[in-house]
C-alpha cells in the first residue's frame, strides 16, 4: 500500500507538471480552432482528460484491484489530485525563481540584483502560491475523492458483468 501511495504522489507531481504546459496548449488550439464551434470546449475536455481523468482513472483502477471498498479508489485518486494541485503551483514558483518569467523578473533568485528578493519572496509565496493551493485543494480532494469513488464504483459493476 504504501508503495502504491509513494507511485500516486509521484505521478501526481509529474502531471501537476504536465497540467502547468497543457494550460498553454489549451490557449493554443482554441487560438487555432476558434472558428469551429465547439472547438474550444472539445479542447479543454481533451486537456482535462488527458491531464486529470486518465490518470486518475489508472489510479482507481488499480487500487479498486487491491481493496475490498471503495474509499481506497476515491483516498487514492484524491492524493493524486492534491498532489497535482500543489506541484503545479510548485512548480510555477519554481519557474519564477529560475526565469522570473515576465513582470515577476525582480523575483529571480538566480543572478538575483533585488536586495529584498526574500522579502518579496514571502509575499508572493503567501499572496498568491499558497491562496492559490488553498482554493483549490477542497476540490481536489472532494473531487478526486468523488471521481476515485465513482470509477471504482464503474469498475466494479464492470466486472461483475463481465464475470457473469
């Protein structure tokens, strides 16, 4: 179990990743669809799904093999969820550090001029990472859990089916 748990978080940080430059992607096909209807909203689906539903649908999957219940699919694809949630915002703090991306150059840590790089550091931590993991951490965690228990719940009258 608890490698399983070690293997969630560690794909939830990989696609937290992943999700950060597939917001960018989602920009770029709706600039290059925007004149077929629906476009758009196929987009983000495609996005979503990729992104956030194909990997949880893996993780249920697998752990709705492994249990007897079906809180461990919806604990398991809410770890996944929240891990994605805080490393994508990890990880743009990350990227200010590294490039200062934009107008958040004074924040570069690397070949920093700013004599109060830290100080402004806490705020931008406090002021927009942490808010930010912060309103979307219940719907990680109620989502993923909803979603987890949901997929565990298919999988199971799947298979039932299928055994018959």
């Amino acid at each position: 179990m608890r490698i399983r748990i070690f293997l969630y978080v560690i794909t939830g940080c990989c696609f937290g990743i992943v999700s950060w430059y597939a917001s960018f992607l989602n920009d770029d096909i709706e600039m290059l669809l925007r004149f077929l209807p629906f476009a758009s909203l196929a987009s983000l689906l495609l996005i979503l799904a990729g992104t956030w539903f194909l990997p949880a649908i893996f993780v249920a999957s697998i752990e709705v093999r492994h249990a007897k219940d079906l809180w461990r699919p919806a604990l398991a694809v809410a770890c996944l969820w929240t891990t994605m949630v805080v490393s994508y915002y990890v990880y743009y703090a990350i990227l200010i550090a590294v490039t200062g991306a934009g107008q958040l150059s004074f924040l570069r840590i690397v070949n920093a001029t700013n004599p109060n790089v830290w100080e402004d550091w806490r705020q931008f931590f406090t002021r927009t990472v942490m808010p930010n993991i912060a309103e979307w951490l219940p719907a990680s965690i109620i989502g993923g859990a909803t979603f987890g228990g949901f997929i565990g719940l298919l999988y199971r009258r799947l298979s039932i089916y299928q055994s018959k």
